[in-house]
C-alpha cells in the first residue's frame, strides 16, 4: 500500500550529502538557476528523500537548484549582483570565502512509487502550466531596466510587448499568401565563374531580373540538350 510523503524536518544539507535523482528526465536551466540564486538566494527548499540506513538524501524536486550550486561551488564566488545600479553580495554565498556548498533541504519519506510521481509531477507541472501575458507583462514592467535575477532578458520583454504578428495580421498587411509562398528555397554558394556561367547561359530567359526563370530555362536546356535528337 502506498501513502503520500510525510513531511519531517527542513535542514541545510552540505550538498556532497545529496544525490540526483536516478534518472530524472527534465534538462533545466542551470546557468539561469545560478542567475536566480544570486539575484533572489534560495528562496525555495530542494524536496529530499531520507530512506532509512541511506547516508544520503535523494533529490526528489529542486535537482537543477542543487546543480546549480555545484556550479557556484564553495567559498566567494567573485559574483556580487547589480540590483538596480547598486552593487549587492553574492544571494549565495555573500561573497564569504568561508561559505560552505550547502542547500536548504525540506526532508520527506515516501515510499518509491511517490518518490517516482513526485519527480515526473514537479518537472511536469512547471511546463504545462501557461501565462497571463497582461499580468506577465505587468509584472515584468516593475522589473524596469533591473532584469537580473527574473529569468528574462531585453528580448523576452520586447517579444511580450510587441509579439511578432499573427498570420492573419500578416495577411491583412500583405494580402493573403500566394501559392508559392509555400514552395521551397534553393539556396547555395557558387564560386564567381560559377555564377557568371549561370547568368551567362541564361540571359535570353523570359525574366532575367527572376533567378527562379533563369532557373527553370536552365533546366530546359539541360533536358533538350539531353533528348535524342528527333
Ligand atoms: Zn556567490
């Protein structure tokens, strides 16, 4: 029978004292963690697994917060922030040579069946949820200039304030889409006797201002050049 997690203590764990989850499947963002652990400090306990006569505590959520300290690794990173034109200590290790590699740990035990649910569900939950662009873009303007720390950049802002248009803005701006708007694009690099070859075999095509005419009238001469002579 299975049971969900039980809560037993929060502890600040040296971080040689966790383990990875085994297998755990999500990619993050560990350079964009580290941004966001000096911007605003460990502002959320990693979830562990204490299993009896285990040394170490398995990271059950929070695996790319703890590789992100690994990356910051001990003592003075040398990285203060700048919040708002001031400068202001590592949220890390406050720029303490004597800081030692550890995480704010929230101590659970389950058994392996929620251990598994509780990995998948916390990568799962964070990307299926979706935005308030209103509110995002609302938030984000009290940020100003001073990104640091929120996981967005200039470009982020720019896209959210003025998206790229829709298809049918597009359309509206431009007319509704030709058939060979969809045709594919022949694209290469020749050398220059190359080209002037191409343009020189070609220039009685119907358009020569038209590469895809001179082209086509290429590829005329090339198939009566190739037919039996009648
Ligand atoms: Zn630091």
């Amino acid at each position: 029978m299975t049971a969900p997690a039980r809560y037993l203590r929060t502890v600040l764990v040296p971080i040689h004292q966790l383990r990875e989850f085994p297998g755990n499947a999500k990619r993050g963002d560990i350079p964009l963690i580290l941004d966001s652990l000096r911007h605003n400090g460990q502002y959320r306990g990693i979830v562990g697994r204490e299993v009896t006569d285990d040394p170490l505590l398995t990271v059950l959520a929070g695996n790319h917060t703890m590789k992100a300290l690994v990356l910051h690794g001990p003592g003075d990173c040398g990285h203060p922030v700048k919040v708002r034109g001031k400068e202001r200590p590592c949220g890390v290790c406050s720029n303490d040579p004597g800081w030692e590699l550890a995480a704010r740990v929230e101590v659970v035990e389950c058994d392996d069946d929620t251990a598994r649910k509780i990995n998948l569900v916390d990568n799962r939950s964070s990307e299926k949820g979706s935005y308030d662009r209103d509110a995002l873009a609302e938030l984000l303007s009290y940020a100003d200039d001073d990104l640091g720390g929120t996981g967005y950049t200039d470009a982020d802002v720019q896209l959210l304030i003025a998206p790229p248009p829709s298809l049918e803005e597009l359309a509206d701006s431009y007319g509704d889409p030709e058939e060979d708007d969809f045709w594919p694009v022949l694209k290469f690099r020749v050398a220059p006797e190359i080209r002037d070859a191409f343009y020189g075999l070609t220039i009685n095509c119907a358009d020569p201002n038209d590469d895809a005419v001179r082209f086509r009238y290429l590829l005329d001469r090339a198939r009566n050049a190739t037919e039996p002579a009648a």
